[in-house]
C-alpha cells in the first residue's frame, strides 16, 4: 500500500514525523531521520534567545520518560543553515517555533520562512520553563498568537496543544479561527520524575514534561477532542511505541501523528518498524488508503447518557493455565471471583460487570456477557 | 570589489572565519585557509577596512546608543546587538546619550558622517524631524524602547506599564495595603508609564492613592536611598515599596536595613528591570523582568536585515513588542514558592 498522504498542502511519503525534540535539533539530526524513513521532521523549538539546557535532564521513568530540556541550542541565524542542509537531503520541514508576544513570534515565523521551512508548528505549549501558565494557554491569547503568525507568513501554520490546560477544544477552535491550518498535539504532561527517597532529592532540580506510552490515553483524549471540535485536520503526538497505536490515532481522527520518545529509546531503525508494521496492517485488512479509517472510532464514542445499561456480567471462557497467578481474585473488587480445586469461576450474583478481570488477565479467559 | 560577507557567502563559511584567515590564520585549517584565499584572489578583496568602506560607501560599523552604560540594564542591550553583529562580521560604536536630546543629535551627525552601516537608537528622545535626516541618507535604522512621538520605523519595545501593574498587583496579592513607589525620573515616559500601571494595579483593588507614598527617585541607587528614607519617615510607613528600577531598589534596601528594618518581615521591597545582582543581594529582589538580551538581539536582527536586504519587500513596519515577566524571589515576603520555580 502506498503510505503518502496529503497534509496541509505538503505531500509527504507517509504520516510519520519526527517531533520537536533532540532528535531534529541540527539539520544532520533531520537528515538521520529522514533517511530513517520519517514522512517530515518538526524541527527542536527555535527562539529568539538561546537558554542553555542543563545537565542532566532526561530520567526514564516506568511508563514514560520525563524531561526537562528547553529550545534549540542554535541562533536564529544558524537555523538558516540547518534547515537548508536538511532540504538538502529531502527533508520536509516543519519550523517549531516559540516567541512570547504575538509580534515575537510572527517575527520568527516570518524568518524561518524566509529560510525554507515548509510549514510551522507554533510551539507555545511546553509544561516547563515558561512559568505556571505556560506561553498562551488562555484561547484569546492563542487566537492572537495564531493570527499574528498566519498574517505574515503564506506557508501553512500548525498549533501544538498542551492537555494542561482547562479545556482543549476552546484552544483549538481559537486556533482554528484565527486560521491555523492543522492542530497537533498533544506536548509533554507536566511531571515531576520522583524522588531520592533516600536523599529526600527530587530526581530532576525542577518540574518537566513527560512523554511515552504512559501520555498516549491522554494524547488520545485529546486527539478525539480536538477532532470532534474542528474542521482542520489533527495531527496525533504522544506515546506511539507501535504501528497499532499510529493506527488509534487515526480512527480517532488524526491525519497524520509525530513520535518523540520511541525512536530516542529504540533507535532510528525503529521508524522503519513503525512503517512496515502500519503498511503490513493496512494491506492486511484490506485498506488502500488512510482516509478510510480517519476517525472510524469517533462514532463509537458517545455521552453517558447514550450509553445503554446491560446487564453485563463477567465468565469464564476456558480454564486457567496459570495457577499461581491469581491476578483476577485479588483484583476483583465485589469478590465476585472465586478459585475452586484450581478452577475459577465468577459468582454471577456479585459481579457488576465492571469488566476489569477482562483486562487484566494475562490469558483473557474471561468474557461479558449478557446475565442469563 | 567584494566585502567579507560576501566572500563569507561565496566560500560557504562565517564571516568569523573569513576574518580568523586575515587576523589569525593559525587557527585555521589549511583546506578552509585555500578556499577562502582562493575566492578573496576571485572576487577582488582587499583586506582593508578603509579602502573597502571607501568602495562601499558605508562601514562595517554599527552605531549603538543608548543612555547611560553605568546603568546595568544597558550593556545586556550591547550583547544582544553584538551576539549578532559579531555572526555579521560587524562591530559597534557605542555612545552615550544621557538622555541628552542635544548630545544624541551630535552623535547622529558624527555616525553618518563616519559613514557607519545603520543605527540602534535606545530610549531615544529624537524627534521624527531628526529621524528624516537618517532617512534621507538612507541609514537603516531601529529603535529600542518606545519613543513619545509616533515614529515609523522597525521598532522592538516593551511595556512599562504592564509590568508596572503586574509587580503592583502581586504585592497586593501577598497581602499589602499600604504600598509605595519610588518613580525613577519623571521626565521620562517610561516612568511615567510605570507610575501609571502602580496607580491602575492600587486603583482596580479598592486601595486609596495616598500622595506621602509616592516619592521621585533618579534612577540611581542614591535616589532609591533617600526615596526610601523619605518613606520610612511617613506617618504610617509603608508594607511594601516599589523601586521603578533594581538600582533604587538595592538603595532602599540598603536604607531599610540601616534603620534596623528587615525585609521582607518589616518592610517588602520589589524593583524593575531584573539586572544580574536582583538575583544576588540578600534578600534576592522580586522584580519584573525586562528581556533587554532579546531586545538587543531582535533589534540587531531587524537592523542587519535593512542592512543586507534593503527595506522589507513589503514595506512592512517591524514593531515588535516583548512581554515583561514578573520574578518572584524573596524581597517581596511572598510565601509561595511554586510561582519562584516556575519564574
Ligand atoms: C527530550 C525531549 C525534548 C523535547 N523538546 C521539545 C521541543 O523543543 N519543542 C516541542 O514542541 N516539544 C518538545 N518535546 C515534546 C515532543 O515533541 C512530544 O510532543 C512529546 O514528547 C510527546 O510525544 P512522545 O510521547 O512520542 O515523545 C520534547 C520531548 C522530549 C522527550
């Protein structure tokens, strides 16, 4: 299957982009991963002033990674050079950028332009460095950021979407109506990495973002969101580890997605596993183009007050194989599971059909079905 | 005849390295060496900074004024343009305006005839009159901080008086009623705009101005000084005071210690400007932070983009406007250091 699509008026060999991060932060960075196979590259944020990033600033942690890195440790000037060397090698561009003012940050907008970035990305909503409010995360601050940029520049400009902030969908339209031609999102989560309990030291000196599989639900929520709300089109960022999840992303209505964390941890290479895997999907189920399954899932997304009550309960499929493992039982909040003779059973009197055993066993011998 | 730039761009290097090969050619290497001699030989260069601003009509040489260099705030303002220059393989004439409109229109005159490559005017009292004379010789020009006429020209400023309300507000946050201002030179608009956004901050929060509490500084350390111990004197002494700049307020520190007070417990004191030392003096200041690094920054980039690309293609005015920050530290008595990590 062909991977190509159309986004914003940019033809990309595939919807795969490399995010604002390390890894795009020099034009020979944005070559590596445009080799690698990457659809475009969002450049590291570029700023008027350089802050310098401090050492350390990168913790793995269970679910995710947390940081606390800044913007581009290159001038303005010298991101001249660095998006023309990545041209070079076929890149496709996406300037990131960040100023603090609506005319600070046209200015900056204007000027990548000049140096031959395809597209911008308006990177105003970073977690950490920009105080507890964040750059504009009010949506008529973000309208007059957006609609300074869109005014002085003729390339298409995308807005990147924090899910720290009261409402996202406000954000997005307020982007949407001052002309953003795509959304993206979402950056980090405000985080902190944890603490030294020995020392009593926080692992990292400040508060930071944090990336990963652990933000993909919230991603996702956002993606839905956003979505639902506009008539843009939404490009997904946040934990995609695998083709599958690229895949969720676009049944919940995003046209294309961008990956940080995963390709820091598993490599380049792994950008050409999340292409095969995505290809041999599509292939596999018969699609021929991405359009077919863009917010496929939505649909299935309704209020409360639409979702009808059955009389759901939980059983058992098949016996366990795994005696010791007992992860069901102890999870099961109505003591509704039973383990008998090394059999298991659920009580259907006590069980409320919360569907937790569902997920949770490592066998998924358990099914809800209709109470008899 | 070529300048350097121009060789820099024909042989693919900076300009920095371009003027290493003429001024210190050990510290380049022997294939760069070759390249860049090889397209001087080409393109005709004369390594001589007369000769070559006789050709061109027009120096290397940017000219930078600003009020006063023994105000701390101004050569963060220098290093920004020079950032920049030194990238443009140009460098910079520094004077000393004092506020002077007189002085300031002899140093104009002097620059253009020294032929210098454009102009960063900071704070400038120029009228739009002097400022035609620039344009008529066709200098490019920027200015730095508003000016009070409405001039057309690239302009990177900020807002006074939003940080000055800011500041005002966050004290009547931690709780203070009875605050006071020591304005900087009331000649100036800048603080005039700061006195402004201190009555507009006490105004919206139901607080009464009281004439005792307002006092004139000079902008020095000796002004806040005395403006400090002109406070203390009041009737009802202040909770809190507000300096239009860090100089007057490490000046009024320094009175409200030697009166045996203590800040923050006795008397809470914030400034305007964060210069380095906001940071270091004991208690650290809380003050409103002015990106004069950026403004220096943007207003070089701006004025080498005159410089190298003539006006806009699209005649468009540059007025670029950079929002002041609010720093929380510990002269101000606020409790809550969440809002200090997040600065
Ligand atoms: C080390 C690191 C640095 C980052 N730097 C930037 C940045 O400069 N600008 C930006 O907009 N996002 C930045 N991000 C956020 C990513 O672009 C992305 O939004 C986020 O990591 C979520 O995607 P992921 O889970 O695939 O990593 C950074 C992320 C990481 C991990």
């Amino acid at each position: 299957m062909d991977l190509s699509v159309n986004f914003i008026g940019l033809s990309l060999k595939n919807p795969i982009l490399i995010s604002a991060g390390p890894l795009t932060g020099s034009g020979e960075m944005m070559r590596k991963a445009v080799e690698a196979g990457a659809g475009a590259v969002v450049t590291k944020t570029i700023a008027n002033e350089i802050r310098s990033n401090v050492r350390p600033r990168l913790v793995k942690g269970e679910g995710g990674l947390h940081n606390i890195e800044l913007y581009s440790d290159f001038t303005l000037e010298e991101w001249e050079g660095e998006i023309a060397y990545a041209k070079k090698h076929g890149a496709i561009v996406i300037a990131n950028i960040l100023g603090h003012t609506p005319s600070e940050i046209a200015y900056i907008a204007q000027k990548v332009e000049r140096y031959g970035a395809d597209a911008i990305e308006l990177g105003v909503s970073c977690p950490h460095g920009e105080g507890l409010e964040g750059v504009a995360s009010e949506p008529s601050a973000l309208y007059e950021f957006t609609k300074a940029v869109v005014k002085r520049v003729k390339i298409p400009v995308m807005v990147k979407l924090s899910s720290n902030v009261a409402n996202v969908v406000k954000l997005a339209k307020a982007a949407e109506k001052a002309g953003a031609a795509a959304i993206s999102g979402i950056d980090t989560v405000r985080s902190i990495a944890g603490v030294d309990i020995e020392t009593g030291q926080a692992l990292l000196p400040t508060f930071g973002g944090y990336s990963g599989d652990a933000i993909r639900p919230i991603g996702l929520a956002a993606i839905a969101s956003i979505s639902e709300a506009t008539s843009i089109p939404a490009c997904g960022i946040g934990g995609i580890t695998k083709h599958e999840h690229i895949l969720e992303y676009m049944m919940l209505g995003a046209s294309t997605v961008q990956v940080c964390t995963s390709i820091i941890l598993n490599g380049h290479e792994h950008i050409g596993l999340l292409l095969d895997g995505l290809r041999g999907w599509m292939t596999q189920n018969g699609y021929e183009s991405f359009d077919e399954i863009k917010g496929k899932a939505l649909t299935s997304l309704k209020s409360f007050e639409e979702i009808k009550e059955e009389p759901y309960v939980s059983q058992v499929n098949e016996g366990c194989s795994i005696s010791l493992c007992e992860k069901c039982k102890k999870a099961c909040i109505y003591e509704a599971i039973e383990w008998t003779d090394g059999q298991v059973t659920v009580n259907p009197q006590r069980c409320t059909g919360c569907g937790l055993c569902v997920s949770i066993c490592p066998q998924g011998i358990f099914e809800l079905n209709w109470k008899d | 005849m070529a300048n350097i730039r121009e060789v820099a761009k024909q042989a693919g290097v900076s300009v920095a390295t371009v003027s290493r090969v003429l001024n210190h050619p050990e510290s380049v290497s022997a294939t760069t060496m070759e390249l860049v001699l090889a397209t001087m030989e080409k393109m005709q260069y004369t390594p001589n900074g007369f000769a070559r601003s006789l050709a061109l009509n027009r120096s290397s040489t940017i000219a930078l004024l600003i009020p006063n260099i023994l105000n701390p705030l101004y050569p963060q303002i220098a290093k920004g343009v020079e950032d920049v220059a030194h990238q443009k393989g140009y460098n910079i004439l520094l004077c000393n305006t004092e506020e002077n409109k007189e002085k300031e229109r002899d140093y104009l005159d002097m620059l253009i005839e020294k032929r210098v490559g454009g102009f960063i005017l900071t704070s400038s009292q120029l009228e739009n009159k002097d400022l035609q004379k620039i344009k008529n010789q066709n200098v490019p020009f920027v200015m730095v901080g508003r000016n009070i006429e409405d001039i057309d020209a690239n302009m990177v400023f900020t807002d006074y008086y939003m940080g000055a309300y800011q500041i005002t507000q966050h004290l009547i946050e931690v709780g203070y009623s009875k605050i006071a201002h020591i304005t900087g030179s009331l000649n100036q608009i800048e603080n005039l705009e700061k006195r402004r956004g201190y009555e507009k901050a006490l105004e919206e929060a139901g607080i009464s101005l009281q004439s005792q509490y307002i006092v004139e500084g000079n902008n020095e350390i000796e002004g806040g000084y005395l403006g400090a111990k002109k406070l203390l004197k009041s009737k009802e002494k202040p909770q809190a005071i507000f300096a239009a700049n860090d100089l007057m307020a490490i000046g009024a520190i320094d009175a409200i210690k030697s009166s045996g007070l203590h800040i923050p417990e006795d008397v809470a004191i914030v400034g305007f400007d964060d210069i380095t030392m906001a940071a270091l003096i004991e208690p650290k200041l809380t003050t409103i932070s002015q990106p004069v690094y950026k403004m220096g920054l943007i207003a070089a980039r701006l004025l080498f983009e005159s410089i190298e690309n003539g006006q806009q293609e699209d005649g468009f005015q540059q007025k670029i406007f950079l929002q002041p920050k609010l720093k929380v530290r510990k002269s101000c008595g606020h409790e809550n250091r969440v809002r200090e990590i997040f600065n």
